[in-house]
C-alpha cells in the first residue's frame, strides 16, 4: 500500500492526501494498493500545488496491528512527532492508528522518498 | 559585552526587511521552493520532519540577560516553549512557521540577535572559548578578535557562496574548549617573548565524511594582519575549492590535496599582495576592545566562608562545585556551568522557564554575562564563591543543577532522525539511553572525564569524530544502526576516533557504553582519564569486551 | 536578447547593449562583440585592429590573471555564474577592480538573480544580465538593501570603521 505525503508550506505541518486535498493525520490519509495508477495521478497532482506543499511524494506502508503504517522509521516519526517528546506533535492526540504507528516495525526507506533524494 | 550601535542594528533591521519581502513573495508564489530555499537557508530557516527550524546566532557563544529572555519569550510564543542549544553555539527552535519567521526575526533585531549565516556556504558563526575575560589561562581576550570577525565576515560580499559552509574557531588558552583543531580555520593566541600577540593559524580541520585534524599553515601571524590573512585564506579557498561535489568542497579536501605547505604558500603569495587594506585600523579595535574591558571585580580573598560552609553541609551542593565549578582568574570568584544534560532528558535543550531562570541569576549574580559552550551547556563566567550557593539553589529548583560537567552524562547529541530531515538515525534517544546508565554519580564521578558525542548522520554535527567514544547513526538499510569510534578528541589533544567494529543495533549502544566503561575502569591505572587508557592499550581490550558476544 | 542593466552612481537603467554575446562554434557577428577567453587570444588582435569593442567571457573556472596583459585593450569583462552559488566570479570581479584597476564594465551573466545585487555591486560589477527577469527598479531596491557595509571591498562606501570614525 501506499500514501502520499508533503510538508504544507504556511508551517511545515506534516500533511498527508486524502482525495485532492491535504490533511494532517495519517488516519485521515488516502492509501492506494501498490499498483494503483491514482497514486502516481495524485502525486503529479500534490506536486503542482507549489504555494501549498513542498516536497511532496508517495511512501510505502506496512501493516500493523490490523492496520497501515508507513514501512520506514523515518516516516513514522514524520507522522507521530520526535520520540524525545512524546507530547509534541501529532502523537499526542494518541488513538488506534497512532498506537499501530507506535508499534510498527519494519525497515526499508521509502522509495518515493529515495526518488526525491536522487533527483537534487 | 559588546553593545550594537546605530550601524550594526540597522544592518539586522535592513535584513529583516528583506526576509519579509522574500517570505511574500514566496506565499504568493512569485518565487518557487527551488528559488526561495536558499534564500530562507541563509536566514536559518530550515524545513525539518515536523516543521520549520530557526536557527538564530548567537555570535561566539555570548548573550545578555536581555537576548536570552527574548529567546524564552519566542520560545514562548512561536514554539512549544523551549529551544535547543547547538555544538555552534546557536539556538534552534524546531517548531517554527514560515508565516511567523519574519516576525520573529524582528523581535530578535529588538534585541540584536538574528539569523543570518546560520545555514549556506558562508562564514559561519565563530566560535570561542566560553570561558573568555574569566579564564587565567588565557593570554588575551578572544572575544576582541572573534567580534572583529564577525563585522568582517557578515554579509562579505565575495565569501558568501563559497564551495561550502565555513567555520572559524578562536581560543587565547592552552587548554582548547573551542575544537580549533577541527575548524576549517582554527586560531590560537599567542604571546610572543617580546609580548606581542600573535595567531597560530590552523587551516583544514574538519569532521564530516572525511574527518581532518588541521595542519598549522603559520605558527604565528600578528594580531593586527588577522582580517587580511584570513581574506587571503578565504579567497584561496573560493577560486580553487573544489565545487563539483559537495562532499569534496571543504577547505579540509583542498589543504589535503595541495598539501600544506603548498597551500600555505598560496596564502602568503595572495596575503602580500593584498596588502593592510582590509586590516581592522587600530581606532576600530581599540573600540572593539573596549567592549570587552575586564569587568569590575570585587577584590575579595580565595577562599569564601559562605562557599565553604555550603559545601560542607550540603553534600549536593558540593558535587555540583566539584564539578561544574571552574577557577576564575579573580580570587573570590568562579565559572559557573550550567549543565543542560539533566539524566533522562534531551541534550542541550532548555526550556523558556529553565532560560528565565538563567537570565535572572546572570543579572543578579553573573555580572549580566552569559555564554553557551559548543558542548551545549551554557556557562555563568562570573559569579562570586560567597554567591554560589544561591546560584545553585536557583538552577537547582529549575531542574539546571546536574553535577555532570566533562562527566560520562555530559553527551552532545544532535536533533537526529527526532527532527532533522538529514539525519539516518536517532542520536537524542541513545544519549538518553546512556545518560541513565550513569544516573548514579558516585560512579560518574568515579568514571570522570569521558567525553560521548553522537551523530545521527555523517554530517557529525554532534562532533562524533573527536568523541573519546564517538557514535554514530547510519541506516542499514532503513533501520537504525549506530557505529562506534574511540579515541577521538576535539581538545588540544586532538584526534580522530578509531572504528571499534561492525555498527550496533539501537537496543544494543547503552550497554555497549556501559561496557566500555567496565573495560576503562578495569585497565585504567593512576589517575588516567578514559581516552588515556584507550591511548595506552589500544583498541583490543574494548572491541572484545562489547563483541564478546558475537564470538 | 537579454536585457541588460547598468548601475552607476547608485543609479539602475535599463539599457540598449551595443555588443553581441559570439559564442564559440558560432560565426563572428558585426560590431562590438563579446568572446571565450581562447576565442579573445585567438582573434583579439585581428578584430581590435579594425575598430572593434571587445569584451571577453571568463568562465568561472578561469582568472581574471589570463587577462592581465590585456585589460587596457578591453571595453568590459563579462563574468559568468554557471549557476548563483557558484561564486568564483566575485573574486574575479575584485581583482578586476582592486588588483588590475580594471576601468570599463564588469557585467554578470548566466544565473544572476537580483538577490544578489548587494555583493556584486560591492566586488565591482556594474553591469547586469538578470536571468530571473528582474527589472532596473528591482535591482535599484536591491541595491540600496543594505545601508551599512562591515568590510572593505571593490566600491567606495565608507565602511562601518570609517563611518565610526
């Protein structure tokens, strides 16, 4: 599976895509099975929206606990706040998908991410 | 301290104005991300994992009460109320909003602090020793030099996009609380036998991916050539720096390459022919250093009844002077630092309580000076013995008394995979980790001098190079994985760590630590430190007490 | 043709560039013209003798040094930025003013945004090539941006120590 992530530009929030607009929790997210074509659509699409997001691209999921999670650790942090804190950042609303998130494990980097690396 | 005049505030106010412009025209699309990040870069403003990072300059590690509770106030309101101090002896605030950023950077000109050349391929801010106009070690004010440097290298119109970024370090003592040695540009004052001060010029040091330990180019330049020796450095480095990979553009590959006489050969040919133009007129630096006139001390005696007397009933008390208590060059008188490596908590954070905190005890009893150390703890130069005992009661109730100074718990970690968009692996957790090994402090102390510096990418912004243990995050393949070296030094002593062995997994680094430890304090013999011993036995003793598993 | 605006006395106009850019593999054009280093060497003499303006194009990986000998017969020295950050050619334009007292036009060409008109002016670029579209008032504005200057370079503005004076 697969989700489409960007920070937004006004504060640098974490957001994700849930049909053609941003929102900041992963529960909210849409996913796309790996061979969804929408996926890549929706990606052309985040990233013609330069006055709303910033380096916008396609992560990988894992499941956990019944539910998806984003398969690199990095992207988890992205989506549950720094571990030093657990109060600050979105963690701190706490719920299922957070606790899945938490207790996600699984390593590989995200190759929408590695793709984005490449091309600077 | 010195005071900005009319010049050096309208200078951050002139850039400030141009951030706002430049923020503008970025919100409404006028300039793309491509165009407008580097120009965000070279006022701080990062994009990390959760948000935007500031991170404001704090020249050669010294603020006043004023600037720091200006810092809390932002913290306060534009964060989630705290900042983070850095091995550049800056402050990062991790939490911050592209729409606020020039606001922000006008209440700091309020205060005359700013952002500028904290990020791009610039001079960087200068760090010295921040024991400065308290310490007897020193031969000089280091401050008088450092303030020149920094008028000379804001905004210098031919060095601001260099090959890479550039740091200079500057300490007048022996004993080098700086790191000169991995600078690009280290320097050391000097008195001659004649009393003429004089810079030992250092060039090349640096860590990164291929860490260098820099060569002397010039064993002694007098003071006064300083701003013209250092325009030939800089200018040999701009047109012959190497700028068709970023990981070969420090000044470190370019000394290395040409070899260091060759280069220091270069550097003389361009110095002679630049002539004392540039050089600083001596109405300027005697201005400069008047800035910094010794302050006026009490004449008081050595020893303190009140000092003693705290320190004999309250044993706490007494740790905390062991430790965090250095000698001042004034009797009666001593450095207070400030440990920001509370057990448990994030290395070099502070939150705007605990900053508060600090700018009333520097106002009170600290001659209003403070300093931030490049080991991320923050340092009251001068405080009388008889006030220490209220100055410790004060940090004390704020959570900013830990004995742990030079300690094993004394770690430097960067923001890691926490919050930078760099970072491989987490560094701020494994400090943690170790941190609470060592919660005991009678065998913390009994450990002693054991400097731990972790990275959480290559990049070494937590110094892991010259850590006597060094760590290193990497990512194997999307899991976290921490490499150790030992032996490294940032000191006058300097040296790059050695590898210990395969990287660790996260769960694995804390007892490796503790380990390694065991292993110190079973070789060690009289009164050596943890990087003397490893000096003397060499690697093996180390590598197969923490691989004694895998065997 | 690529707009070109000068600054002198503080002053930004656009105006009519009477010399043409004449690339390497490209035929000689009329009049006053622009060249590669190595076309300059080769042809330099040739076109000076029949009445030419010359300018000559360093990239930023060669030095103002090559030209040393030949800077009196030069109308401008064109300094090229591959892209911004590479900045080589400030140096260049320094030497061009402090080390070989360079008197005609020091112009920027390739990627030179008006961000970084307050350092050009300063190493002694008075001529200008925007490649973001930049009009003579931006790089007016851009120009005065910054009313103080710390350190000694190409221009004549008093300095912060002699302002302090």
């Amino acid at each position: 599976m697969k989700a489409l992530t960007a920070n937004r530009l006004t504060d640098g929030e974490v957001v994700f895509w849930k049909d053609g607009a941003w929102v900041e929790r992963f529960a909210d997210a849409q996913l796309w099975s790996d061979d969804d074509a929408q996926a890549v659509e929706a990606e052309a699409q985040g990233k013609s929206q330069g006055t709303t997001v910033v380096d916008v691209y396609l992560i990988d999921l894992v499941e956990s606990e019944g539910l998806w999670a984003p398969l690199s650790y990095r992207e988890r942090i992205r989506a549950l706040g720094p571990t030093n804190h657990p109060h600050h950042g979105k963690q701190a609303e706490g719920g299922a998908v957070i606790e899945a998130l938490q207790h996600a494990s699984g390593a590989a980097r995200s190759t929408g991410r590695v793709n984005l690396i490449k091309r600077k | 301290m010195y005071q900005y005049d009319t010049i050096d505030k309208e200078m951050l106010a002139d850039r400030s104005a141009e951030f706002r412009g430049q923020v503008a025209r970025r919100l409404s699309g006028e300039l793309t991300e491509d165009q407008f990040k580097r120009l965000r870069l070279m006022n701080g403003l990062y994009l990390q994992l959760h948000a935007y990072m500031l991170r404001v300059a704090i020249p050669y590690g010294s603020l006043n009460p004023t600037q720091l509770r200006k810092l809390a106030w932002i913290g306060r309101t534009y964060d989630k109320g705290y900042g983070h101090f850095t091995t550049r002896t800056n402050l990062q605030f991790h939490w911050i909003k592209l729409k606020d950023a020039p606001d922000i950077l006008d209440h700091l000109a309020s205060v005359d602090m700013h952002a500028i050349q904290t990020s791009g391929n610039c001079i960087r801010n200068t760090t010295t020793d921040p024991y400065a106009g308290a310490t007897a070690e020193e031969v000089d004010d280091p401050r008088v030099w450092a303030e020149a440097i920094r008028q000379w290298s804001t905004f210098h119109p031919e060095f601001t996009f260099l090959p890479r970024k550039f740091k200079i370090a500057i300490t007048a003592a022996p004993k080098d609380r700086t790191a000169a040695r991995v600078h690009d540009i280290g320097l050391v004052l000097k008195r001659a036998r004649d009393g003429a001060l004089g810079f030992e010029v250092i060039v090349g040091g640096g860590m990164g991916r291929t860490p260098h330990i820099g060569p002397t180019i010039r064993e002694f330049l007098p003071v006064n050539r300083l701003l013209s020796y250092l325009e030939a450095i800089l200018r040999v480095y701009n047109r012959h720096g190497r700028r068709d990979n970023i990981y070969k553009a420090r000044i470190k590959i370019l000394v290395a390459a040409l070899g260091k006489d060759e280069f220091a050969r270069q550097v003389e040919a361009e110095w002679a022919k630049i002539g004392e133009a540039v050089d600083l007129p001596d109405t300027e630096l005697a201005r400069i250093r008047g800035a910094f006139a010794p302050l006026g001390f009490e004449t008081l005696p050595e020893r303190s009844e009140a000092f003693e007397t705290a320190k004999a009933s309250t044993p706490a008390f007494a740790r905390f002077a062991r430790n965090n208590v250095k000698p001042h060059k004034k009797s009666g008188y001593g450095i207070v630092e400030i440990s920001l490596k509370a057990i448990g908590e994030t290395p070099g954070d502070a939150t705007s309580d605990q900053m508060e905190v600090v700018a009333d005890l520097a106002e009170r009893f600290g001659q209003g000076d403070i300093r931030v150390t490049h080991e991320q703890n923050l340092v009251l130069p001068h405080v009388k013995l008889d006030d220490l005992p209220a100055v410790w009661a004060g940090l004390e109730a704020a959570g900013l008394a830990t004995p742990n100074i030079n300690l094993v718990s004394d770690i430097i970690a960067c923001p890691g995979l926490d919050y930078c968009a760099l970072a491989n692996a987490r560094a701020i957790p494994i400090a943690q980790h170790i941190a609470e090994k060592f919660r005991d402090q009678d065998r913390a102390e009994q450990v002693g001098e054991l400097k731990i510096k972790i990275s959480g990418c290559i990049n070494a912004c937590g110094h892991h190079h010259v850590g006597h243990i060094g760590i290193l995050g990497v990512d194997k393949k999307g899991e976290e994985f921490y490499q150790l070296t030992l032996g490294g030094s940032g000191a006058e002593d300097a040296a790059v760590g050695s590898m210990l062995g395969p990287a660790l997994p996260y769960e694995k680094v804390a007892d490796a630590v503790d380990t390694l430890v065991d292993v110190y304090l079973r070789e060690r013999k009289d009164g050596e430190r943890f990087l003397d011993t490893f000096r003397r036995t060499g690697v093996a003793p180390f590598k197969e007490a923490v691989y004694a598993d895998a065997h | 043709m690529p707009t070109l605006i000068e600054i002198r006395d503080g002053v930004a106009k656009t105006v009519a560039d009477a010399f043409t850019h004449v690339a390497d593999d490209e035929d000689m054009a009329t009049g006053d013209v622009i060249l590669s280093l190595a076309r300059f060497q080769s042809d330099g003499d040739r076109l000076l003798s029949e009445g030419r303006r010359l300018g000559v194009r360093l990239k930023s990986d060669e030095q103002v040094e090559a030209l040393a000998y030949d800077l009196p017969r030069l109308t401008l020295v064109a300094l090229e930025f591959p892209k911004h950050l590479d900045g080589r050619a400030y140096s260049n334009a320094r030497l061009l003013r402090e080390r070989f007292g360079f008197k005609g036009e020091v112009r920027a060409v390739g990627d030179v945004l008006r961000e970084q008109a307050p350092w050009m002016i300063r190493v002694g670029f008075d001529a200008y090539e925007p490649a973001d579209g930049s009009s003579a008032n931006e790089w007016q504005a851009a120009a005065r941006r910054y009313r103080h200057a710390y350190q000694r370079a190409a221009d004549d503005r008093p300095v912060a120590f002699e302002e302090r004076a």
